[in-house]
C-alpha cells in the first residue's frame, strides 16, 4: 500500500521555479508545479513501499528531507490523499 499527499508550497520571493525545479529532483515527488493563489507551488508525493512500521512520522520525515530543506521554502501544508485516482 502506498502512501500520497499533495504539498502546499509557499516559498521566498522569485524561488517558486527553483523550489520546483529541486523537487523534481527528489525521490518521493512525483510531480511538482508552481501555482497562482494562496501558495507559490504544489508537490506530489509517495511513499510506494511502506515498512511495516509506517507512521505519520515516515511522511513528516519524507516532506522535511525532501521539501522543507530545499532554500526557498517558507512553509509548507501537506493534504494527505485518502482516496485513489
């Protein structure tokens, strides 16, 4: 079983293509795209293969390695994605 959430990204001003740029780099985001509104990006990711002990924790530590760390990121809000496409 897999796991997604879909990353808000608000980022520092002119960093939002760069912030995206370096997310696509990242091993667990699946797709990522600078947006208009409220956020400056969005982030698609999955965790595919899941340990049997999978906690909130395993996605917490995914968004701060993979998201959090990049230069450019302000804050994040990660949507946990409960039913599949």
């Amino acid at each position: 079983m897999a796991v997604s959430a879909y990353v808000l990204i608000r980022c520092e001003g002119g960093m939002p293509e760069e912030v995206v740029r370096k997310l696509r780099q990242k091993g667990h985001v699946k797709r990522a795209s600078t947006v208009f509104g409220d956020y400056d990006a969005i982030a698609r990711v999955e965790i595919d293969e899941l340990p049997s002990s999978f906690s909130v924790l395993t996605l917490e530590r995914v968004i701060f390695d993979e998201v959090q760390r990049i230069k450019g990121v302000l804050s994040t809000n990660t949507h946990i994605v409960t039913s599949a496409d």
